[in-house]
C-alpha cells in the first residue's frame, strides 16, 4: 500500500506519525509525508529517513487567527488543499492518515474531496476541530480513549513497555515539565523536595532549559542532592528508574507512563486547548489508577497523601489499559479494509 501520514505542528502529533509511520514501513508499504512550513514538521522530517518523501506546505492555524488574518490562512489551506490533491494522486496514495494538529487540514480535505480513504488518529480524550469536522467523513477514526471499535492502545514506544515493572514502594520520585519546563511543576518540586529526602527518596526532575539553572541553584541551597535535566533525550531512562511521577497531561507522557506502569500525579496545563489535559488525565482516575489536581495552593498536601498512598495497585492496574504495538495494530486495521475492498 501506499500510505501518506499528515499532521503535526507539535511534537504530540508528530510523535504518533513517526510510529504509524515506522510500523507501515516495516510492513512494507511505502509511506510519505504532508504537513507545514509552519510548526515542528520541517525539523522532525525535513531530513527523515523513514518517508519516501516529505512535503511541508505553507499553512498556519486558522482557528487563532481573526479577521483578515483568518481569511489569509484559510486562502493558504485552500491553495495547499489543491498542492495535497496533487500529491496524492501522483504518489498513488491507498489512505491517507491524520494525526491531528492545523499541518493535517490540506491532505485531510485533499483525502475527502478525491475519496481517498482518511483515516484519524485522536491523542487526546476531547477531539480536536478538525478531526471533529472530518471524523463523519473517515473511515475510521482512532482513539485510546473511547471504547468499542474505535478504541486503539496508543502507539508508545516499546522501550516504555520492556522496562515495566510494578512499584510496590517509592525510592525515585520523577517531577516532569515536558520539553518547556513547567514552573508551577518546578516549584513545588522545590517546595516537598525538604518532605521527600527526610523519607529517603531520591529525586529527579526535568525542568525546562529556561529554569535548568534557577532549579539547580535551588537545590544546591537546600543541600539535596538531584538529579536535575534542562532538557534531555533520556526521559524513557529516567521514567524506568522512577517509582512515581508527577507530571502535566499530554497524551504522550500519560500514555508512557501508563506502559511504564508509574503511578501519577498529574497536574495538566490549564491552558490546554478545550483542557484536554485535563480530560486526559480523567480516563486514568476513571480506573483508580492515578490522581489529577488542578494548580492550586492545596497540591503539595494532595500529593504528599498521594505518595503515601498505596502505590501497588495502582502500578499494576496501569498494565490493563495499554498494551503494546498499538502503531502496529491500527496499520493493521488499515490493511484489513484495504483488503475488504
């Protein structure tokens, strides 16, 4: 088959079109690549070895803009909906797979106006715009959230799944910011740190390049001795030796802990679009398998009863909501309906 992914815009997207992508070709479909000039597309792709070709065409996010800003880059998705069509039909596509973020608007409507099979993958618990505009027009649509014949295991990393274990105590606490750093995360990392090392625990935090060095020097002042990240490429290493983490709520990160078997306090960004980080972190609670706090004065209380909490249960009920090769499993579904046909 012959299978263009398109989406991207943040790592979140760009990470699921990597997988998909990896798995199709080593199935041995040929895969190619559609997304923006805009975005982080041209800096995961723009040298990739996993896509026959990548594309990036001139688009920007439509829903942030207003007035003459808004219809300019409508005019921009327009004119790259026509550069898609062309895409598509020279490269022979069989489907074409979304993944979400404004990159996917051009190959996505391209898809639905030539009646090329589209087909969704959704990271978060509540859909975005545009998948909730093109989902009546896919032929299948993926989430990890909902249940029945859309529900699909995230595509995580296999690293997350072969180091999984179930934690009965906490040695290792892992504060995560995400790539930016988050300094509500950061300070109270620094607020329960004094609470944590009277017990022993060792901690590791990710911090955020912008806040690597105001945390360190924190820490040093306070005499703990942490392990302490800017930005680093290792989270699956630092994940596996941690029994516990706090963290926000992009669906990347909860799913990796999840197959990690962590448990999580949660803390979601409360500027999400539509919260969906929030509604992220709520599938976990809704089986007993984390906490989730909104950014308030009450959290360091909230998590210190977390950590004393009895953690076991929930580690191992974590293993009953993901299990692997979820990337391979929805190619696999794609085959299928190509094989329907």
């Amino acid at each position: 088959m012959n299978l263009i992914f398109t989406g991207g815009g943040t790592g979140g997207h760009l990470v699921i079109a990597l997988s998909l992508a990896e798995a199709a070709k080593a199935r041995g479909h040929r895969v190619m690549f559609i997304g923006s000039t805009s975005g982080q597309d041209r800096q995961w792709f723009g040298e990739s070895k996993v896509f026959e070709e990548a594309h990036f065409l001139e688009t920007t996010g439509v829903v942030n803009k207003k007035g003459l800003g808004k219809l300019g880059a409508l005019w921009k998705v327009l004119k790259a909906v026509v550069e898609s069509r062309r895409l598509i039909r020279e490269f022979g596509a069989d489907a074409v797979v979304s993944v979400g973020g404004f990159s996917a608007a051009p190959a996505a409507l391209a898809a639905v106006t030539m009646k090329t099979s589209l087909y969704i993958h959704e990271q978060n618990a509540v859909t975005g715009k545009l998948n909730t505009l093109l989902r009546p027009k896919a032929k299948r649509f993926f989430s990890s959230y909902e249940e029945g014949e859309n529900h699909c295991d995230y595509p995580v990393n296999p690293v997350y799944f072969r180091d999984a274990r179930v934690r009965d105590r906490i040695k290792t606490v892992v504060f995560l910011g995400g790539s930016q750093g988050a300094k509500f995360i950061n300070d109270l990392a620094l607020e329960i740190a004094p609470w944590l090392a009277s017990g022993g625990m060792h901690i590791i935090h990710q911090c955020g390049a912008k806040e690597e060095e105001r945390v360190k020097s924190a820490y040093r002042e306070l005499g703990i001795d942490a392990e302490v990240y800017g930005f680093t490429t290792e989270i699956a290493s630092l994940v596996a030796r941690s029994d516990f983490a706090i963290s926000r709520s992009g669906a990347s990160t909860l799913w990796e802990l999840c197959a990690a078997q962590v448990p999580t306090f949660y803390i979601p960004f409360p500027h999400a679009a539509a919260d969906h980080q929030f509604h992220n972190a709520q599938y976990i609670l809704k089986y007993d398998c984390g906490w989730c706090e909104r950014q308030g004065d009450e959290v360091g209380a909230k998590l210190q009863g977390a950590i004393l909490s009895d953690i076991r249960s929930k580690s191992e009920r974590l293993a009953r909501l993901i299990a692997p090769n979820g990337a391979v499993h929805i190619i696999e579904t794609i085959e299928k309906d190509s094989d329907a046909r």
